[in-house]
C-alpha cells in the first residue's frame, strides 16, 4: 500500500545538504512515436528510475495513458505529523499526472503506519498509538491539499484540464476486517519464498534484530491497497520510491493473480546526503513540509544552499519549469554565478508550491531582514515570522514604560550580565537593535529606531544571541 515517508522518497535536512544523484541512468527506452508524452517528460527531468513490469511498461503503459486519463497512486505512512521535502518529489510526481489530465490518489496510510514498513530499516519502528496516527493523518492531509491547491493556483495552465485528486486513508478498508477474513481472501495468492526473497526482507533478517512477523506482512498490506484501489477506483499505475521496487512487485502479482488485469508500478529516485545516504526523520535530518516544523525561510535557504552541480538537476526535479527555460537559468547562471540566478529560482518555485505566494514573500523578507540588515523588512515581518527567523531567539512581551534605556531593555530581557560588566558590554558596542550597533546605554529608546513600526524590537549581543522585544504599549 501506502509508501511510507520515508519509503516514497526521503527526508532531507534543515541545515544539511542534500545532493541527489544526478547521473542514474533511467531504464526506460522511448523507442516509437507513441512514448513521446508524459513518461518520456518525466523521464528527462529525472523523475522517473525504473518500470515494473518492466517490457509491459515500455510499451503498454505509454499507449495506456494515451487511451485516456487514468488513475494513479502514491502512499505516505503517517509515521510523522508532517511530509518531507523527499516525500514532495512523490507529490511533484502526482502533479504532473493530474497535469496531464489524469486523476491522482495520495493514500494515507492510517493502517499501515501501525504495522511499520521495513524498507530502508535496519531496525523495527516504535509502535505507534491509534491517537498518535490519526493526529498525523489529519496534518498530512491537511499539508497535502495545500500543496495540490497551490499548484493549481500558482503553476497550472488554465488552458489544460485537471485531473482529479483524491486523499484517502487506507484505514476505511481495513477498520472492519477481522484478521482470518483478511488471511483467508489475501494471504493465500502469496508465496513464502518470493515473499522472503525481497530486498528488504533480507537485509533485515540477516541483521541482529531480525524481522518482526508484522512488518514481514508490510508487503502485504500494500498490495492489498493497490488491488483495493484498482477494484474501486480503477487504478492501474503505482509510484514508489526506488527503495519500494519489491513492493511495487507484490502488489503487481497480487493483483495479477486475482484479477488477471495488468498494473504497473514507477518508481522515483530517492533524495540522499553528499555522502550517499538517505535523508530522512530516522535520521534526524529532516525538511519539514508544515511551516511549524521548518518555516518558509528555512524551505527557500534549503535549496538557495545547494552545491552548484545539483542546481540543474533539482531545477528539473523540483519544479515546473519547462526544460528549455531551465537551460537557459543555467547558461545565465554560467555566464554570472555570483547573481546564482539559477538557485534563487529554484528556491522560489519550490517555496511558492509549498507554502504559496505569501509563504514566498515571508521567506523573502526574512531573508533580507536577516542576510542584508533590511530595517524595511523587519518592519514588515509578523511576530510569527520573527519567531521562524529567530527560532532560538527568547520572545519577550513588555510593558513600555516611559524613559526605559537601552540598557534597560537589555536588562529585562537578561540579555547582559548584571552590574558594571553588563554596563561596559553596550559601552563597548557589543549590542545592537534592529541592525545598528549602539554604544549609548543611557539612551532612551527612540521609536523608529530603536522601536519599529510593528511594536518591535530586534536585539542582538555578540554575534549570535539575539532577543525579540514585543513592547505592548505605544
């Protein structure tokens, strides 16, 4: 069923890098003139790795889609209340399918999250509670509708016609069904030796920790969900992460063996560190899709950061731009790297898919209050925004009471030491407010200057330990 978050793709991380590997070679062959369309599109950006079956696929599924729009399906395991950026690969999938006029099915995994997918693992996942999944499903969903919503609004061509989008819990096929019933219809068309022979059941069974019997049944359960979702809904096109091939594969003989009815499986490439390895929660590196989690201006510097050899590739991968405008951001970016057109581009299309046109524009002034001393920009920024800027910054409402200095607003907020060495520190210019060094303790404070026009104040001592003052009276 439902892939997994970190299955469908994995998770990168806030203040890390992320480099994808670029030069896969694709195993898909476009030979007649019947695969020039929306495989062979996704093929040159990147966002496609493998096909299973895998000659069916070269040849079937292109005349499939070209018969008419069909369905296709992701998963995501809500095993965290938010999405990552790995897992928007998955959806930027999706997009492109319902671009094309096909009508798509992000399945979340409200039962499949509670027996916990092996791939990628080398250890069990924590049994999560009933409460724990279905908090996280209701913010996935959430986050999910957003995404589609700000693609339609920002990037689709009015001129073209949708596809449908559809948001299901795979928990409505399964709350009713008693484990014989289930054993007895499914459990019968699958045989222990394939079953054993998937990756990522052997790699986990030569471990110290073995394999749980219930994530040994993960493979199952997902294939049930790709037959449930064929029956009901006429899905025939699964996508995965290159780590869900197996999967995929179970889910294909499932149905096979059934129904008879051919299905296909597509698999993306997974997002890894410069050193190769997956990103992703388990490993505490995550880039989060929901702005509590990581903000805007924590998305857009994520991607404005990327290494120069991985700005194309992610161009391609991460957004809608056609490819002959991304070969032109590349040969303007070439010909000046230091204006990094290209990665500035890159962070803002992204941004703007995920968290719209006002999560772009916060990004933006945040960026300029932080990396070029904007007063402006602070001015314009929300207390929410400052508090995503400044995340490790204490948020202090005062009282502004008539004739408080300089060095008693570092005070109230503990931002010096007590006594003469406080005193010395703003003697000496070691504080500054709202970007401008001041060196005058007794100073009163001086709206506009010191206080801006929002009620707020920037304080910064030393070079990194800053302080947000909300002065509540005016």
């Amino acid at each position: 069923m439902a892939a997994s978050m970190a299955r469908t793709c994995c998770y990168a991380s806030r203040h890390g890098s992320c480099i994808l590997p670029l030069t896969f070679r694709s195993k898909f062959h476009f030979s007649s003139p019947v695969h020039n369309g929306l495989l062979l599109s996704l093929n040159k950006r990147g966002i496609l790795r493998e096909s299973f079956p895998e000659n069916a696929a070269q040849d079937q599924l292109p005349r499939l889609l070209q018969s008419g729009a069909q369905t296709v399906y992701c998963g995501f395991d809500p095993t965290a209340d938010s999405l990552h950026v790995g897992n928007l690969l998955a959806l930027i999938g999706l997009l492109h399918f319902r671009n094309a006029g096909h009508h798509v099915l992000a399945v979340l995994g409200g039962a499949t999250a509670q027996i916990g997918d092996p791939s990628g693992k080398t250890s069990e996942r924590e049994r999560m509670s009933e409460d724990a999944v279905e908090a996280n499903t209701r913010s996935i969903r959430e986050s999910i509708q957003r995404i589609f919503t700000n693609h339609e609004v920002h990037f689709h061509d009015s001129s073209k016609k949708l596809g449908t989008v559809t948001v299901l819990n795979n928990l409505s096929w399964y709350k009713d069904r008693s484990v014989v019933g289930f054993l007895s219809e499914a459990g019968r068309h699958f045989r222990m030796g394939t079953m054993l022979s998937r990756h990522s059941v052997q790699s986990r069974l030569k471990s110290a920790d073995g394999m749980s019997l219930t994530e040994f049944t993960y493979q199952v359960f997902q294939a049930y969900d790709f037959h449930h979702l064929n029956q009901i809904y006429g899905c025939k096109i699964q996508l995965g992460g290159t780590d869900q091939l197996g999967n995929l594969m179970s889910g294909h003989e499932f149905i096979h063996k059934v129904s008879g009815e051919e299905v296909y499986g597509l698999t993306i490439p997974l997002v890894t560190s410069s050193v190769g390895d997956k990103l992703g929660k388990t490993a505490g590196n995550a880039v989060w899709l929901n702005r509590d989690k990581t903000s805007p201006f924590e998305l857009y510097q994520f991607f404005l950061r990327q290494p120069d050899a991985s700005v194309e590739g992610y161009l391609k991968l991460f957004t809608f731009l056609p490819l002959a405008e991304v070969e032109s951001l590349m040969e303007q970016q070439r010909e000046d790297p230091g204006k990094r057109l290209a990665h500035k581009r890159l962070a803002a299309e992204v941004t703007k898919l995920v968290h719209g046109k006002e999560g772009l524009e916060s990004a933006k002034r945040c960026t300029n209050a932080l990396y070029h001393s904007s007063v402006q920009a602070l001015e314009q920024m929300s207390d929410e925004e400052l508090q995503e800027l400044f995340r490790e910054a204490p948020f202090h409402e005062m009282l502004l009471e008539p004739g408080t200095t300089v060095i008693d607003a570092c005070r109230l907020v503990n931002a010096i030491p007590k006594g003469a060495k406080g005193y010395r520190m703003v003697s000496e210019g070691a504080v500054w407010i709202n970007h401008k060094r001041t060196d005058k303790p007794e100073q009163v404070l001086i709206p506009k200057l010191h206080i801006l026009s929002n009620g707020l104040t920037l304080l910064r001592v030393g070079k990194r330990n800053f302080y947000i003052i909300k002065w509540l009276s005016l």
